[in-house]
C-alpha cells in the first residue's frame, strides 16, 4: 500500500454500483465486477464501438461476478452487441470470464500473446506449479514449508478462477492502432505485473486505459516465479514506467484496472518509482551487517502481518527487489551453511 498522493486528483468519487455504468469520457463508461479479495473489485470498461460497445476486461470468474454481467446486460447492454472483447492481461480477476464471454457473444478474444500463453499454460497444466523442481526455488530461500505449500497449489487456484480460454485469440500488438468507433487506441504493452500487459491511449480524448500498470492508490504486484528463478521483474516494470511517461501525456485521464479514475499520471509514476526505491534501500539497509535470506527479508519490506496466502505474494515482492539489487551489483549472494541463499552487501 502506497500512502495518498499529492498531485492527483480523481474527477469520479463514486465507483458505479452493481449493474451500473457511469461515463467517464465520450462514448466510454465504467463499470465494476466484484473479487472475493480485499482488493474487492476490478473495473472494466465499455467502450462505444458504432452500434454496440467494446469490452476491456472481463472479471474474475465466481457466482457474483457472473452474475454483475447479467445485470449489465440487463441494464447498460441491453439491446446492445458486444463487439470485441479485449483482455489487458492473464491473472484472473481480469481473464476469468473470458471463454464465458466468448461463448456468449461468439466474439474473437483480443490478447497479446504473452497473456494469451500464460493463462494458457496455468489452464493446460495448473499442478505444473507444484512439482519438486520449483519446491527448492521457495526452500532454499528460506521459506516455510507452510507458505511454500500455499503457495505452489496456486496454479489449482488459477484454475478455480478462470471459466476457461477460447482455442484461439487474436493477437494485440504494441504500436498497433485498434479502431474502435471510429477512434484510433494506440496499443501499448508492459511488463513486470504481467509478461505483455495491454494499455490503450486514446490520444484525441486524451485517455489512458492503463490496466494493472498504474493503479492510483496501490502498487501493482511485481513477484519473481519459480520459473525464472532469477527473473528481473522489477526492472522490467520500471523501464515500462518510464517509458508509458515517455510516450504518454501528463494531462490523460487514467483510467486504471482498480480503485478510481485519476488524473495526474506522470506524479504517480514518479511515486511508484520512489515507492520501490525506497523498498531496495530498506533491503540494503537491512544486510548491511547480516546476510538474509528473501523470506527473512519479507518484514523489511512488508510492516504488517501476513497470512500464508500473503506471505506467498510477499516473498515473490520481497524476491523482485532482491534480483533487481543483484543484477545491478548492489547486492551478492551466496549460500550459507544451512543451504539457505542469502544476500549480502
Ligand atoms: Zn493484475
């Protein structure tokens, strides 16, 4: 959790309530769909597309998600053809109706590749995450054999979450344009939260549809994976950061995958930027005279307390960070005596 930041402001104090849509812009309104999570809700957004509505995510795939769908289309839909249905990215709570939708309105998905292949490793083979050669990846950096276990069963969790994926997609591109009621969307992708997240920039309405990638009051999850043990997803996002600043104006209104609609996108880069700096020195600072392992270096980084579930997400932060400081030599590692990897300065 970030704190409040000055220099935004959020022009829609109210979030739509079920089976609401509410205009944020010209021909593109804001809908919400429920997650069973703390982080309670995702928005999707309805994008006006000649005599029906274009769709940017879908919710995550549980009885009252399912069932806001129904009230949209009974309320803001209704009479109207859906016409595409665009995924920004692969966790769950944005994917997870997908096929649902697909059936339902026999659209082509529209993903980026990357995402495309995630969800669909997860779906082919949810227990891969679980088998022993990605056990060792948790152990030997200290964690608990409780989280470790927690946390390699999430693939069936995936699973449990996602109504499936249509056996073909049609793939979005970065720099492409999609044309959508007569408006041009430039494609962007990014990495860090996701392999090749989906934002859109609408540069004649001054919009940015910036998925996960920036959200205005938390931080997205950046977290390493057994499967690129010494992955640098911290340094992907980053650059990505950087260069939605590049490429995006500072005056857009942010359109983002949770929480509220904002303005002032280039201060919360900036403070996101800052938010993970501070994160690397707190885990400097903190092997300064003893090496520790990336599960010891969790409360370093996290200041409250952790559920198994949490802790799985935290040491895959705390991890990011660790990797990030290793590949640019401002931390070295090395096993120690009871076959823990820890990291010193
Ligand atoms: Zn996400």
């Amino acid at each position: 959790m970030l704190p409040p930041d000055l220099g935004l402001s959020h022009p829609f104090q109210t979030p739509p309530g079920p089976g609401q849509a509410l205009e944020v812009a010209p021909g593109i309104r804001w809908a919400r769909l429920p997650l069973p999570f703390r982080l309670d809700h995702v928005n999707i957004y309805l994008i006006e597309d000649g005599d029906g509505v274009a769709v940017v995510d879908t919710g995550i795939d549980t009885r009252p998600s399912r069932d806001a769908w129904q009230r949209l289309f009974a309320g803001p839909l209704a009479g109207r053809r859906i016409t595409r249905l665009i995924v920004t990215h692969c966790h769950p709570d944005h994917v997870g109706l997908a096929k649902w939708l697909v059936e339902r309105t026999g659209l082509t998905l529209e993903m980026s590749e990357a995402e495309y292949l995630s969800a669909l490793v997860l779906l082919l083979d949810p227990g891969s995450l679980a088998s022993d050669p990605y056990r060792s990846f948790f152990v030997d950096r200290g964690l608990d054999e409780e989280t470790t276990d927690a946390v390699m069963t999430r693939g069936h969790d995936y699973l449990r979450s996602v109504s499936g994926l249509p056996d073909t997609f049609r793939r979005v591109i970065a720099g492409e344009r999609l044309r959508i009621g007569g408006r041009d969307f430039e494609v962007l992708t990014g990495g860090g939260h996701a392999p090749e997240q989906i934002m859109l920039y609408l540069a004649e309405g001054r919009i940015f549809l910036s998925a996960d990638q920036v959200l205005p009051r938390i931080s997205p999850n950046i977290g390493v994976y057994a499967r690129d043990p010494e992955g640098d997803p911290l340094g992907i996002f980053l650059r990505s950061l950087r260069s939605v600043k590049r490429r995006i104006p500072a005056d857009v209104l942010v359109l983002p995958g949770h929480d509220l609609p904002f303005r002032g996108l280039h201060a919360r880069i900036d403070a996101i930027i800052e938010h993970h700096a501070g994160r690397c020195d707190a885990i400097v600072a903190a092997c300064r005279d003893t090496p520790r392992s990336a599960a010891e270096l969790i409360p370093f980084v996290f200041h409250r307390e952790l559920d198994a579930h949490q802790t799985g997400f935290a040491f895959g932060e705390t991890l990011a960070h660790v990797n990030y400081l290793l590949r640019r030599g401002r931390l070295k590692q090395a096993m120690s005596r009871d076959d823990v990897l820890r990291v010193s300065v």
